[in-house]
C-alpha cells in the first residue's frame, strides 16, 4: 500500500495481544506509523496520556479493558486525551455502544471482525484531518467569542424577527446594569425611550444584505436605574443560529456630547468678552484719553477742571462696570471648563 510522507504517532489501547499484534501488522502495511504505542490497560493509558507532550496523533480504543470500560472508560481517555481523536474497535456485539460512542465525542469506531490494513490506513487519515479542522475550528470560533465578550464596549446579538436580545458581552452588562439572563428575556426596544421607537422602526425596516451593510447612527438608550444615555450604533445583520440576526457595536458618547456642548458655550462666552473688549471698552477709554490729554496740555481753565473730573469719573466708573463684566463672564468660562 502506498504510504504518505506524513507519519504519525498511534497509541493502540488493546487488552488482547493476539488483536494488537493482528493491528500491529496491518499499521506496519500502512506505512504511516511513525511510532506505535500499546497499553493493555486503563492505568497504562492514563500513564502514557499523562506525560506532557506525548506526541499522540489518534488513540484505537478498546472499549472493554480488564480495570475500565464501556462509556467511563471513553470519558476518562477523553479528559486524558483533549483534542486526540479516538476510534472506538469493537466486535459486532458492541456495535450500538460503539454508534452511541460517536454522539459522546468518539470520531470514528471500526469493527475488529472485518478490520484490514486498507481500513484502518483510511481511517487514521481521514480521523486525524477531521479532527485537525475541527479543532482549527473550533479554535476559530474561540478567537471571534473571544473578540465578543471581551470587547471593551457593549456588544450584543439580536433576533430581527422578534427583537429579543440573544447574545450579550461583558461590556454590556456592565454599562446598562442588567444580568446576562434579564437582558436575554428582553427585547431591544427595552432600552429604547418610546419617543425613539419611530427611528428604531425605520432602522429595522431598511432592506440590507447579510454582511453587505454597515448601520451607523446615533440613538438614544436607557439603563436599567433608567439613565438616558446617547450613543453612536454600528451594526452588521447575519444568521445566527438558523435565525436572522443583527450584530450590533455601542459606544456611548454622552460625555463627548456634553464635552462639545460645554467647548461651544464656553467659545460664545469668548466672542462676547472679545466683542464687548472691542467694543464697549473703547468708547469710555476713548473718553478718558481724550479728557486727560486736555487737562495735560493745561486747555482746560479753573472753573471747568471740576466739570472735567467728573466726566473722567464717570468714565472710569463705567469702564470698570464694563471691566467686572468681562471678568464675570471669565470667571463663568473657568466654571464651565472644570464641569468638563
């Protein structure tokens, strides 16, 4: 038989030496064995499958050995094994265990009474590629769970059907207060104040295709003590669980908005202490220059200067209301500048 370049390590769990010498030989006819492992028993197995490394690529299981069997024993190699395929070898007797066996995570069983080479060299192939997809797979599905849950902002899963939320992240439950299982017996309008279900109506009836488009727009929330909150959506519809769904992305700007809210006062303020420095503050200096520049070139006679001091009096007193004016507002500006 023609082997592959790929070699792999194979551990036979088989309490029969005459039944392990006979798969001995049809293993050695493969041509894919790079080293061949036996354990007569559970104790052995458990040796062998404990030391870190081991190097085990697929595990041939009896399912009857003299200190372990039936469906403890597949468990136990199960724990010991992690993501090691195991093919079940049993007689026609065992044969529905040895269907059931697959249902408990067992990838393969074959029959010893019509076991060849040409069967078992099938078998090790196709077990160990299965078993190296799904654990990519599986490890795949493990990354994007992964970006979920732990994603630093509110994230979650909802049915577009009927709106009942199906998946929640960490985030989330922190952010709006509710538990993992209060939010998954709540619909999304929940969280929405009923003056915003108009916008959430018109959002939900756009015709989109699945991964196709990307829903971006602000709304506004409620927490559970009942805090309204703005946030900006960026949401994505798919099919979840056989159910058409709709991902969606929260980040709460409520503390940018009041952030710019409090820049766009605070720059008003600005433009009417430049207004009124420009302005207001030019007609009483204007004055009291023009008055003191009189009495310096001495054009003002005795009996006027009274008069004179009086109009530089006047002057300066409103300059320095205009003064305290433009101070308040600054004062008012610090104010809103440490509320930010």
């Amino acid at each position: 038989m023609r082997g592959t370049e790929k070699r792999y390590n194979v551990l036979v769990v088989e309490d029969n030496p005459g039944d392990y010498l006979l798969i001995e030989d049809f293993l050695e006819e493969t041509i894919i064995v790079k080293k061949l492992h036996w354990a007569e028993n559970f104790n052995t197995t458990k040796q062998i499958l404990s030391k870190k490394n081991n190097g085990i690529d697929i595990i041939l299981l009896d399912l009857s050995l003299p200190d372990k069997e039936g469906e403890p024993l597949l468990k136990e190699i199960q724990l010991l094994s992690q993501d090691t395929p195991i093919v079940i070898l049993t007689g026609y007797s065992d044969a529905d265990f040895a269907i059931k066996s697959l249902a408990l995570g067992a990838s393969d069983y074959l029959l010893k009474d019509v076991l060849n080479s040409t069967v078992l060299y099938k078998s090790i192939l196709y077990n160990i590629e299965r078993n190296r997809i799904l654990v990519n797979l599986k490890k795949s599905e493990q990354r994007y769970s992964d970006l979920f849950h732990f994603s630093p902002l509110p994230m979650w899963v909802f049915d577009r059907d009927t709106l009942k939320f199906l998946d929640v992240n960490d985030a989330a439950i922190e952010h709006y207060g509710y538990s993992y299982e209060e939010f998954l017996n709540m619909e999304i309008s929940q969280i929405r104040p009923k003056d915003d279900m108009p916008a959430l109506k018109e959002s939900l009836g756009k015709e989109r295709k699945p991964m196709k488009n990307l829903v971006h727009g602000e709304f506004t929330h409620l927490k559970k003590n009942g805090a309204r909150i703005r946030v900006e959506i960026r949401s994505n519809n798919f099919e979840y669980k056989g159910h058409p769904a709709e991902i969606m992305l929260v980040n709460d700007i409520t503390e940018r908005n009041r952030h710019i809210e409090a820049v766009e006062q605070q720059n008003e303020i600005l433009k009417d202490i430049a207004w009124t420095q420009s302005h207001m503050v030019r007609a009483p200096l204007a004055r009291l220059m023009g008055l003191v520049n009189l009495l310096s070139e001495g054009k003002i006679e005795g009996d006027k200067k009274k008069d004179f001091y009086e109009h530089i009096q006047n002057s300066a007193e409103e300059l320095d209301e205009i003064i305290k004016g433009v101070v308040d507002k600054s004062q008012q500006f610090e104010i809103n500048k440490d509320k930010e």
